[in-house]
C-alpha cells in the first residue's frame, strides 16, 4: 500500500513539474503556438494557454503567481522585473512584426514623415510609437512637434484605410497584410526592423514579443533550470514546425483571427520573423535595445535591466 502511494506521488509530482500555465495576449503572438495548441507537436510539457487582454491583467496574472510563463512585450518584461515582480526572461519569440502602410504617400526617408499624420495600432509608450520615438529623435525630429501621431485599436486602422480616412499607419502583422488586401494600391513604406538597423548603424535585430518565466515562490534553481530547459525545447519545436508548415498554420490561424482570409494570414505569417532564440547575439541585441530606450526615452525605461533579467 505504501508502495503504491509512493508512485501516486511521485506521478502527481512528475505531472506537475511539466504541468505550465502560459498567458499571451490576443494577435499575432498566438500564431507561433499554435503547433501546441493544434495537437501537430508532442511537446515534452503539459499547457494550459490563457490569454490576457490588458496590461493591468498581465500584471496581475505576474504578481499572484496565476502561470507560470507570459508572452509580453519585450521593454514591457524589462520594467516589470525592474517594479521587482517575478519575470525572467526565456527567449526572444517575435523580432519582425510592424510595418509602416501607406495609401498613395511615398516615404523617401524618416525626414518624409515631417507633417504626416501617423496611426499606431499600439497605444502610446507601447512597441512600435517607443520605437518611432527613438528613431525619429535619432534623426533629429520631434515627435510630439513634427508630426501628428494618432492612437487606434487595429481593426479602427483598417477601417479607417477603407474609408479613406487614414493614409499612413504603422500596424503589426496580420494587420498590414489585411490592408494591402483591401486596398490594392496600398504598400510598405518601411519595417520597423530594417528602419532602426539603419538609423541605428546597427546589425543587431529589433526584439519584439519574449517569453518570460514565472517562477514559484521559493522556487528551487534546479527546479527553475528544468522547467525552462522543458519551455525552450517545446516552443523552439513550435516555432519550427511553424515555419516549415506555412500554410497550414495560416488554414489553423483563421481561427485566431475570424472573417480574416487565409492567404491574408499565410502572407502575414511570411513577412512576420518568428524565431525563438535566447544565444548570446540575441543578449546583445536586447541590451542595446534597452541602451537605446534608455538613451532617447529613459522615461519608457527608468533602468536596464541587470544580469538577473535573463535566463540566458
């Protein structure tokens, strides 16, 4: 009898060290775990994929310890750990996500945007209005002074590409794919990746979305080295099936993103860079990303983050 509670527990613990609780926000940060989701890996772990739907939600979700992973924006990661709750960060997942469309203006370099009036579907101080900031001071602009830069959810931008309304916005994938659909002579007028490699003299890479680990309270090291090492090995096996099986995620995405074509979201997917990684380059290029904010915006960024942010 004592035998056999002893298997009874050691089962219950083997299932609860790979039992993960994963928290990620709405858009195209779904797309890269959908291999799990979907049954078209065997992952090493047991999830559970919740989503939240504000910072403040994410924020409590960290705080009370509710998973034990959360997909956030990069900077975003960086000042939660600095406020002093429990995110390390894994790896990097997204790093090419937001591009700039444009209906019938010709951008002939960031001194074109003087006097344009630009959508963000992110609101202000998120990724991509941070990045612009940065980029525009870099070359010598104001941002608040030079240009009109206007705060609309994604679905608004398209509508208001649709009816006229708007000319020029920078939106994260499947987003700028939606509007080149729907409106034929639209394009790209830059990406913020190549846009801040340029400006910035810089090959390092733009991280966008990262994975952050939670940690248990009193959580042991060997504890937190197993459970990582698990999260690594399945997200980087998603993320490979992702981009060896093109369209047949954008067919399993059209769930994510309803009344949204599938060669929209295929194209999306395309021109999006998922790539899980955490090597010692992609350190280098988060900690001049996180120079950078500091340097231009250290209101977005009050301290970069120290050797205890990484788990890599």
């Amino acid at each position: 009898m004592k035998r056999r509670l002893l298997l009874v527990n050691l089962l219950f613990i083997t299932v609860y060290l790979f039992s993960y609780k994963i928290a990620l926000p709405m858009g195209p940060t779904l797309v890269s775990v959908l291999p799990i989701t979907e049954g078209r890996i065997a992952p090493e772990g047991n999830y559970e994929f919740v989503h939240w739907k504000s910072f403040d939600e994410a924020i409590a979700m960290v705080a009370s310890r509710q998973v034990s992973a959360i997909l956030l924006p990069v900077s975003y990661g960086a000042t939660l750990h600095d406020k002093g709750l429990p995110v390390k960060l894994v790896a990097v997942t997204l790093w090419n996500s937001f591009f700039c469309v444009s209906d019938g203006w010709d951008y002939t370099g960031i001194a074109s945007l003087r006097s344009q009036t630009l959508y963000f579907a992110q609101g202000k101080g998120q990724t991509a209005d941070v990045v612009l900031r940065i980029l525009l001071k870099a070359k010598g602009l104001d941002p608040d002074r030079d240009l009109s830069m206007k705060y609309l959810s994604p679905p608004e931008i398209v509508a208001f590409f649709q009816k006229g309304l708007a000319t020029l916005a920078i939106v994260p994938e499947p987003y700028a794919s939606l509007i080149l659909n729907l409106k034929p002579k639209a394009s790209i007028a830059f990406d913020l990746q190549t846009l801040w490699q340029e400006t910035l003299k810089t090959s390092f890479r733009l991280p966008v979305t990262g994975l952050f680990y939670v940690p248990a309270a009193n959580e042991p090291p060997s504890q937190t080295k197993d459970r990582v090492n698990t999260l690594r090995q399945d997200f980087q096996k998603a993320t490979g099936f992702l981009s060896n099986h093109l369209e047949e995620m954008a067919a399993l995405a059209t769930s994510v993103f309803p009344g949204m074509a599938e060669g929209v979201i295929l194209r999306s997917i395309g021109n999006s860079e998922y790539d899980f990684s955490f090597s010692e380059e992609d350190k280098k290029a988060l900690i001049h990303y996180f120079d950078t904010i500091s340097r231009f915006l250290p209101e977005s960024l009050p301290a970069v983050p120290d050797e205890d942010f990484y788990l890599f």
